[in-house]
C-alpha cells in the first residue's frame, strides 16, 4: 500500500473545510489561497483548487467578485457566504468531533 497516497486523500479530505476556514478570515484570489495552502503543507495544483471553488460556489458557500489589478489583468476574490458560515460552524464541530475519535483509538494502542 502507498503511503504518499493515503497522505493525499487525508489532504483533500480537508481542503473543503480549509478554503472555507480560510475565507472566513477574509476574502482572497485564488493565488492567495494555493499559497497559503502551501504553506500549510496542503500542496495544491490550481487544478485541484478551481473546480473545489467552484463546487462550493454552486452550493451557495461562496460567491467572487472581480477586481482590478495593478498586475495584469482583474482578479477574481472569493468571499464566503451567510449560508457558508453556517456551514463552516458544522464543520468545525464535525471536525472536532473527528479529532476526539481520532485522539480516542490513538491513545488506545
């Protein structure tokens, strides 16, 4: 068994909440997002990151806006919505949840 694989679908089983999390603190360019994935150690492609947008937009939890740059061409911001701050406070506790089942059968061994 891979365990490089196993580590990226533990990744991508999070980027949902981090985008998220992440727009909850403020509004960001797509660009902005990747990196601070990054430097979360969260590699993301923009292949990966557009189509997650993307499907959040479609659901309600996001909306953008374009902006003009002083680099080029406008910038698409994405800013989370009211029904994705709702969804974000599930989250959370589904997520500290997680990490009490996880903490609970690690301490187990």
């Amino acid at each position: 068994m891979n365990v490089e694989n196993s580590k990226a679908q533990m990744r991508k089983g999070v980027l949902e909440y981090c985008i998220l999390l992440m727009l909850s603190r403020k509004d960001a360019y797509a660009s902005d997002i990747i990196n601070q994935l990054k430097d979360a150690k969260l590699i993301v492609v923009e292949g990966t990151l557009y189509p997650l947008l993307t499907r959040q937009k479609n659901a309600g939890l996001l909306t953008y806006r374009w902006e003009e740059s002083t680099q080029g061409p406008p910038r698409k911001y994405y800013t989370i919505t009211e029904i994705g701050k709702s969804y974000i406070k599930e989250l959370d506790k589904s997520w500290l949840e997680l990490v009490k089942s996880i903490g609970s059968i690690r301490k187990s061994k």
